[in-house]
C-alpha cells in the first residue's frame, strides 16, 4: 500500500469514530505519529493498525471508551505503577471519554515500545 492509500484508509477510519470519542482518539493518534512516523497504518480487525516490522500498535473505539493497543508483550506489566488507575488488560488500555489521557505517560511507555521494536528489528527511522 503506498503512503497516501495509507493516509485515505487511516482518514476513512478516524472519519468512523463516534464524536464523542474523537478527541481521545485524536489526541492518541497524533501520538503514535509522532513516536513512529514512518509506520504502515492501515484499518484491520475493527482497528487503525500500525505496523513497523510487525504489529506495535493499535487504536479502536466502542461506544463506551477508546482503546490503545500497545503489542509489545509484557510492557504494560513493567508500567504498572506508571499506569495505575487506566483500565487495562495485557496489551490494551482503554480510555472513557471522560477519562483523563496521561499523554506524558503514554509517550513514555510507548517510546520504550519503539526502541524495542526497532532494536529487535533494525532501526528504519527516516
């Protein structure tokens, strides 16, 4: 898929949020573009899928919260001190509309998941 059928798709899934879930999912969209921004993205299992050697993270939203799928196996267990309080299963985080999204936080933990993806993988940073 070329850069820009990667950006219509991303545009077409952002476009299906709920309204009241756009601007956690916004805000945690501009986030993942900003730590990977050469990842594919693409919509895939009811989610906006980015990939860098694999799958690393992933957004959707429900009609009661919006979830941030962070695939690096174990991270979130690492962070729990950092994270308490967010609902969470093994690798999603999930996000009420009016929860408070501790971006700082995100950054951090998210950061660490790209390092590792791309020191187990090579670095592709532009």
């Amino acid at each position: 898929m070329s850069p820009s059928d990667d950006k219509t798709e991303a545009a077409a899934f952002r476009d299906s949020i709920p309204a009241l879930h756009l601007p956690t999912f916004t805000a945690l969209q501009q986030l993942v573009d900003e730590l990977v921004p050469d990842a594919e993205v693409s919509a895939k299992w009811g989610t906006l899928a980015y990939d860098l050697d694999g799958s690393l993270f992933a957004l959707s939203a429900s009609k009661k919260h919006v979830s941030l799928y962070i695939l690096t196996v174990g991270l979130l267990a690492e962070y729990a001190n950092d994270l308490e309080g967010i609902p969470q299963s093994k690798c999603v985080l999930r996000f009420s509309p009016s929860a408070e999204v501790p971006l700082e936080t995100l950054r951090r933990v998210m950061a660490d998941a790209v390092a590792r993806k791309r020191a187990k993988h090579g670095d592709r940073a532009d």
